[in-house]
C-alpha cells in the first residue's frame, strides 16, 4: 500500500473516532442537563413543599423521643444522688473500720492463751479478755456492714451505666432523625439554588405577603373576638388556649421550638394549652396518646387537638367551622387552614 492511501485511510479513521468522540461528548453533556434541568417556578415549590412536609414529619418523630430522654435523664440523675449518697455512706464505714484496727494493733500480735500466761493478775485479764472479744465483734459487725454498703454501691453504679447507655442510644436515634431532617431542608435549597435571583425573591415576597396576612387575622387586643368566622369560647381553658395560638399567627415555623417567637406544630400546642395551665408533651404522637380525651370528629370544640396522618405526624387546635390554627413547615408561618388539607387521624380534649 502507498503511503499517500496509508495517510488517507488514517485521516478517514481520524475523522471517525473524532466524530464519535464529539456525539459522544454531546449525549454526556445533554444526559448531564437531562439529569439536572432547572425546574419552572411552580415545580419548584412543588417540589421544596414536599421536602419541607417530609422535614416537618421526621422532626416529629424526632420530638417523639423527647418524652424517653427526659425520663431516662431524670433517672440518671437519681441514680447518681443515690451513688453519691451510697458513696459517704461507704466512705464513713471505712473511716470506722480504720479506727478500730488502729485500736486493736497493739494486742495483734500475741496470741489470748500467751497473753493470760504472762498476765500478772489473771482476773483482770480476763475481764479484759471479754472487752476485747466485744470489740472483735464490732470489727465484724462493720466489716459486714462496709461489704453491704459496698455491694449496693456497685449495683447502683451497674444501674447508672446501664441507664447511660440506654440515654446515649436514644439520644442517637434522635440524632440521626434530625440529621435527615435537615437533608430534606439542605435538599430543598438546592432546589431552590437552580431558580434565578428574580424568582428567589419572589418566593421570599410571597412568603413574607403570607406570614403578613396571618399576623393580620390575629384576635384583637382587648381579646374578646377573633374574626367572624372563627368562634371562640367564652371563657375557660379551651378559650385560653384557642386565643394563645390565634396571637401566635404569622410567627415562623422552627423545628423543635415551642415558643414564645417560633414554633413547630407540636411545640405550638403546648405553649398554647401551657398558657391555660394544661402540660402536653412535645410530640404530636405524643399528645394523641395522652394528650386528653379521645373526642369524634363531628363533636370537635374550640380547643381540641387535631391529628392528622398514619402514624400521626402533625398536629393542629380546631378553632371551628372545620378549620385549625396550626405551624405547617418550615417557610411557612402559624396560619389557620382547613382540617380537610391533610389526612385527618382523630382528635383530643386536653384539659
């Protein structure tokens, strides 16, 4: 073959492979933007809603743990003032027994039969003798008391570590379900990063406009009336309560706060019954199970804890006319929606 076709048929090959080449970097860099597109506005918020509903649910479950911890540090902390009691107890039985053994070292070495031998009156010796058997018996008497008081030192010590491990591994789950909390909500901003600065602030001026149209709608100074579609007890708990969380209207939503500027759905509960003199958990599934009298929904009152989801995830006061005052999520501020939004679960009568 002559070198001119040789040189042909390598450009020909060239030119293929560099063909491939460029198509195939083409189809990378469109799968790349297939893979990633800039969402439209609307789909945008479609998608940050569901993330921060999903934040919102797994940060009641995290709350649902809040009750456990609690008690197990209540626990542990009794444990160790019953260690710390124990351990002066052991501390002064050590001190006697140190101070009848310092009592007895002088006749510690000589045998009691030796002793009456070399006695130069017997009897008083053995007036002696009974003395000492009497002390003997005291030394005894604290070498058991110390063994006891050092075996019970030991179990509430066994208790505590016991009860430390079980405190850290709660601790861990809530940990972890707090960590993917936030993934929902680093998630949801990434969303939010593809839009453009003039879509951004627009999502910013409408959130603001909401939270703005909630403060609105709060109840009026003097406290006798909210706004005509809203009825409100007259008096007692419930209306306490009920007026509690209509003030709170426009506040943000925080996860984990429960007051007195921020607040997630649960926490928004209990500071408002709290108000009224009622204590609620900070767990919404918490609240359903000992929050107050299970009540139907056709006989819900002002006042009532509404729970919505399977297994209940949030949590809302019914305020009437089939609607609640509630802390949705994060972006979105304590408003008043309706209880036909969300999957409704069942509903209590604190107080």
């Amino acid at each position: 073959m002559s070198t001119g076709r040789i040189n042909r048929t390598k450009g020909i090959a060239l030119a293929a492979i560099t063909s491939t080449a460029v198509a195939a970097g083409v189809l990378f860099i469109q799968s790349g933007a297939d893979a990633d597109p800039k969402p439209s506005l609307e789909e945008a918020k479609k998608q940050v809603a569901a993330l921060q509903e999903k934040a919102a649910a797994i940060g009641e479950d995290a709350n649902d743990l809040r009750g456990g911890i609690t008690a197990s540090q209540t626990r542990l902390k009794a444990l160790q003032a019953g260690i710390d009691k124990q351990q002066r107890q052991v501390d002064g039985v050590k001190r006697q027994i140190g101070s009848l053994a310092v009592a007895g070292y002088q006749t510690s070495g000589m045998s009691t039969t030796a002793q009456l031998l070399l006695s130069q009156n017997p009897d008083q010796f053995l007036s002696q003798a009974s003395t000492a058997q009497a002390f003997a018996g005291q030394q005894n008497a604290a070498l058991r008391k110390y063994q006891e008081a050092q075996g019970k030192l030991a179990d509430l010590q066994a208790g505590a570590q016991t009860e430390l491990a079980a405190l850290k591994a709660v601790q861990g789950q809530q940990d972890k379900l707090k960590a993917e909390a936030q993934s929902k909500l680093d998630a949801a901003e990434k969303v939010l990063s593809k839009l453009s600065d003039a879509e951004r602030q627009r999502l910013r001026d409408e959130a603001e406009k909401e939270a703005e149209e909630e403060r609105e709608k709060r109840p009026s100074r003097d406290g006798d009336r909210m706004d005509d579609d809203v009825p409100v007890p007259a008096n007692g708990r419930a209306g306490v309560a009920v007026q509690t969380a209509m003030n709170q209207l426009g506040d943000p939503y925080v996860w984990g706060d429960e007051g007195p500027n921020s607040f997630d759905c649960s926490g928004l509960m209990l500071y408002a019954w709290k108000k009224a003199g009622v204590s609620l958990p900070h767990s919404s599934k918490a609240q359903k199970s000992s929050g107050g009298r299970p009540v139907s929904k056709s006989q819900l009152m002002p006042g009532d804890l509404v729970f919505f989801y399977s297994p209940v995830s949030h949590v809302g006061m019914y305020i009437g006319n089939g609607r609640m005052v509630h802390a949705p999520r994060s972006g979105k501020p304590v408003q008043v929606a309706s209880i036909s939004t969300m999957p409704y679960n069942g509903a209590v009568r604190p107080g």
